[in-house]
C-alpha cells in the first residue's frame, strides 16, 4: 500500500470509531475495548504514517502534518485512558463531560489532519503541484 492510502485508513478508520461508539448496541464493558483496539491501531497507522513521511523526500509541511497527527494519536489515549479511569472510579459527571468533549475534538481534530496530508502526500507523489509562474 501507498503510504497516502494509509492516511485516508486512519481518516475512515477514526470516523467509523466515532460512529460505532455512538451508536453500538453493546454494553459498555464491551465497547470500551474494542474502542481502544481501534484506537491503537490508529495509531500504529499514524506513526507508520509519520516514520514513512520522515524518510522520504516529500514536502516538509506534510511531515510536520504527520508528526501532528502522530502526536494527536498519543493525546486520544492519554484522554481515552483519562476517560475510561473517570467512568471507572465514579469522577463525577463535569470530569467525564469535559474530557469527553476534548476526546471528540480531537478525533475530529485527527480525522481533518490525517485528510489533510492524504491529499496533500497524494497530490505530491503524483506530482500534481505546480510551479506559480514567477
């Protein structure tokens, strides 16, 4: 696979964790961990994503887009593990609103970052940007 096919995996990846989590019929017990399965392999996509940007020639804004997202995938856990240990010991329903929130900003955060470069690496590996005549 091309390295701007894994980019768009992690962006339809995250939005169907979105979607399942909203709307799944399984109880609670059982969605926490298959979100966090998903969650880590969006992350093992994003830092494949980032190590493969890194070494390849391509522009350095789409690296730093990369390392972003990487860097963002880190964060979600962080919230997720934040989360999942708020529900847990009971820390009261402004804690678990308020990382709730930041852990939904920033998988939409993740999906707009991950699309971001997609398009961006895509366009650069099929050499589709052009010089601005001077």
């Amino acid at each position: 696979m091309k390295t701007w096919q894994f980019m768009y995996g992690i962006v339809w990846i995250a939005l169907l964790q979105i979607v399942f989590i909203l709307f799944s019929p399984l109880d609670y017990s059982v969605n926490v961990p298959i979100h966090g399965i998903i969650g880590i392999v969006i992350f093992g996509l994003a830092y494949h994503v980032s190590s493969a940007t890194a070494r390849s020639p391509c522009p350095d804004r789409i690296k730093r887009i990369t390392k972003t997202t990487r860097n963002l995938a880190v964060l979600q856990g962080l919230l997720g593990i934040a989360l999942a240990v708020g529900n847990a010991l009971s820390w009261g329903s402004l804690y678990v609103n308020v990382v709730s929130v930041l852990h939904v900003v920033n998988a939409l955060a993740i999906i707009t970052q991950a699309s971001s470069s997609a398009t961006a690496y895509d366009m650069w590996e099929e050499k589709e940007f052009q010089t601005a005549p001077a």
